[in-house]
C-alpha cells in the first residue's frame, strides 16, 4: 500500500478544522474524521443544546407568567417541531463543511478511523469504499476531542439509554426521564427536560450538584434543584432493567426508580484510547489526556494536540484558543505562542443560569491571606425588582492588597453575559476600584449588580 504525504495531517474536524489557515495555501493537508462533520459543539454540544435551552426559557417564562400579572398557559410542546428547527440548521453547516474539505481547494477528507502506526504516520480504517489508507504528515495535530462516559453498571445491564450525542434527537417526548449526573450536562438537560413537561429524576452520587462550582453557589443551586426536579443525592447506581414502560435504576441502599427514558450525562472523556498512541510514543496523562507543553507540542517532534483530547478545560472557547495558538505555531516555530489558560470562564445554561470565572472562596482563602468576598443580589437591584428575583445572587472574590480581582461567581438570569466585564478586567489586569468607577454603568440595567458587587469589595487603604 502506498502512503501518500502531507504538510499537515489534522485528526478531527471540530476546532481542528480551524487550522487549515491561508498560511497552507498551496500546501498538502489532510483531515481524518470518523464521527460527524464538524465536532463535539457544532453537533451534540454547545450550540444545539443551547438552543433547546432558549425553548427551555421560553417554556419557563409562559408557567412563571403569573407572578407578573399575566396570565398565561403553556398549551402544547411540539417536540418535533423544537428539534427539526435545531437540525435543520445544524446539518446543512455540517454537511456543508464536510463538502468543502472533500471538493474544496487544498485540503483532502479521510471519512475513517485514523491510527498512528509511527510517530507521523497513520493509517485510516473505515473509509466510505471500505478501503484503508496509509498517510504521512510533516506535522501532524490531534484533535479529536471527547466521547460520552457510561458507567460500567450501565453497560453491564444491556439497557436501552440515551447520552448527550444521542437525547436530543430522539423522535418522541417522554413522559419520564432519569438522569444520571450532577455536572454541567446533567443540569443543563434537566433544565430542558423539564421545562419541556418531562419528569426529571437526577441520580448525583455527591452531596451537592454541581460540586466543582465555588461551595455556596453549588449549595444554592442544589437546593433550587431540588425544589424543581426530584433530585437523589448521594446515590449511586448499582444496576438497571428494562421494563414493560421504559428502564428501571437500582441505587445503592436499595432504593429503585422507573422512567421511560434513561439520560447517561457522567461526564466525558479524552477521545483518544484508540488512537494507537504507544505506536508513536507520544505521552499522555493517567485520564488519557494527550500531554502538551505550553505550545501545544506534544514529546514526538512535529506533533501537536489541542481540545478535549488534550485540555482540561472541556469548553469550545477554550479549543478554539488553543487552535488559534497551534495555527500560529505551525507556521513560526522560531516564534511560538503559548496557550493561554488564564481566567478561563465557563457557564452553566440550566435554570437559574450559571457562570464562573478564577478562584473559589474556598481555593482563594488557600492560596492568599488578604482575601475580600462580596455576595450581591440580584434583587437589591432595580432590575432585581423588576424580575421578582429572589434566589439569584453574584459573589466576587479579590485580593485587599492588589486590588484586583481572583474569582467571580453568579448564578441568576444572563450570568454569562454579566461575566464579561469581571474577565475582561481579571485578563488585563485592570484593579477593582478602576473598574467599579472609571466607566458608567447603565441605570437601571442588570449590570447594576455587577457594580454594587464590585463597590461591596472592601480594600486596605492606599
């Protein structure tokens, strides 16, 4: 068989396919995917699921209705109706990208399984014809990103579930849903779910939901939760059955609990098992993450990885940087850019929305002496009031000698766009005091609340 060479190989199309800059113009590239077009976020992540969130809201707002003097019923969920919307925009820029790789200038499309067999070489299994191919790249980038983690009881069992790659497509609406997870994905979905009319039990083997949130903020949420789904804490499942009506859940105390669906949301992980790793002697950590330098380079020289299959940060702007810095460096290795994982931001679309930035109280206290903490609520604010809002609440956490921010915590209606202007300062460095009263903040908006946390800080005097 013969191989055919590359300037650069790319494993994966999601940020990955960001890459193939006009550096490469007239240069060989090669981009091996297996799964659909386009990466985790394009297609089961962040951008279908935030947009069942938004019907989420709107679903949310109609039941709520009535504390505002308005009365209102929500009628009817067309399920169909909500996910062909989602889809039918999603699938065409899939298939859409998936075309220009395969028939567009300067690249070529391996729609198969790519494994290293030397240290830039890889052969592709599983191509459209049934056919293998062997591939060599000057440089060579993984970015594969992450799969879905079922847990072994699961698996074991041979019951029917769904996970995130797969619950948004499904061709009717349940009536029940157990959810197994407490994370990220687990909260957003039960937010969806059940402001769609399903009963949503989560299963969290912790205390809280949550639980890698600032301590008060996962508490806070945990107790909301709980109020609106039927939440099982510290539960484990043991085991699972089919049922007459759907799928059944052992948990550890002997407690049993029946819906027609199961939602598997335990987390993901490094798509990179597979790969044949040891073939090319690149290392990775004990979690299967690829291990990087502060460039993106791996231990074999001309390798690279970015994303899932190699961040800790599981989150779309994160790869995306991280792509922006390895584009960079293909093309100058005499001046590379360091990836940047400074005040890295992440938010939480359930209900109420979530977003954090730096430190916890708890890490803050740990790493300095001098901490200053302000916990602001919305409701103390005119926009507060305006909302009704009772339960929403923005905690800020910064050093009393530099002045300058080390953690932002909200949780409440738009957190996540609230959040930019604490990142922004936290990123250029830009002292509290500066920022609380060197710019106007708009009367009565929301982000009122971030002044008044700001201004709640208390510092030594200059």
């Amino acid at each position: 068989m013969t191989t055919s060479h590359y300037d650069l190989i790319i494993i994966g199309s999601g940020s990955g396919n960001s890459l193939v800059t006009p550096d490469f113009e007239g240069k060989k590239v090669a981009i091996v995917e297996k799964g659909v077009f386009g990466g985790t976020c394009l297609n089961v992540g962040c951008i279908p699921t935030k947009m069942y969130v938004y019907a989420a809201e709107v679903a949310t707002s109609i039941r709520n209705a009535g504390k505002y003097g308005i009365d209102a019923t929500l009628d009817k969920v067309r399920w169909s109706d909500i996910r062909d919307r989602i889809f039918g925009r999603i699938d065409p820029i899939s298939e859409g990208g998936k075309d220009y790789r395969q028939n567009g200038p300067g690249t070529t499309a391996y729609l198969g399984h790519a494994t290293f067999v030397d240290e830039r070489t890889l052969e592709v299994t599983g191509l459209p014809d049934g056919e293998s191919a062997t591939i060599s790249g000057d440089q060579v980038v993984i970015a594969t990103g992450a799969y879905a983690v079922v847990p072994d009881a699961i698996t074991a069992s041979g019951v029917d579930y769904e996970t995130s790659d797969t619950v948004m497509r499904m061709e009717t609406l349940p009536e029940s849903m157990i959810i197994l997870g407490g994370g990220y994905i687990a909260s957003e979905f039960a937010h969806v779910f059940s402001a769609l009319g399903v009963k949503v039990t989560v299963v969290n083997r912790g205390e809280r939901l949550l639980r890698q949130l600032d301590e008060e903020v996962s508490e806070a949420f945990t107790e909301i939760a709980m109020d609106a789904w039927d939440v099982r804490l510290s539960s484990v499942c043991t085991g699972a059955e089919m049922t007459d009506n759907g799928v059944a859940v052992q948990l550890n105390g002997g407690d049993s609990i029946e819906a027609d669906v199961l939602l598997v949301a335990t987390g993901r992980a490094p798509n990179t098992e597979k790969l044949g790793l040891d073939a090319a002697g690149i290392k990775t950590h004990n979690d299967g993450r690829v291990q990087l330098d502060q460039f993106g380079r791996t231990n074999v020289a001309g390798v690279w990885a970015l994303g899932d299959a190699s961040s800790e940060y599981q989150l779309k702007h994160v790869a995306n940087n991280e792509a922006r810095a390895v584009a960079h460096n293909l093309i100058h290795p005499d001046d590379l850019k360091k990836f940047d994982h400074f005040a890295v931001p992440a938010a939480v679309f359930t209900h109420p929305q979530i977003a954090a930035v730096g430190l916890t109280e708890a890490q803050a206290r740990r790493t300095s002496p001098d901490v200053t903490v302000k916990v602001q609520k919305f409701g103390d604010t005119a926009y507060g009031w305006a909302m009704e809002d009772t339960t929403s609440f923005m905690k800020l956490i910064a050093d009393k000698k530099t002045r300058r921010l080390l953690g932002a915590h909200l949780m409440g209606p738009h957190s996540s766009t609230l959040i930019q202007p604490l990142l922004q300062a936290m990123s250029f460095d830009q002292p509290v005091d500066e920022l609380a009263r060197g710019q106007y903040w708009i009367h009565p908006a929301l982000s009122e609340v971030v002044e008044n946390a700001l201004l709640g800080l208390e510092f030594d005097a200059h």
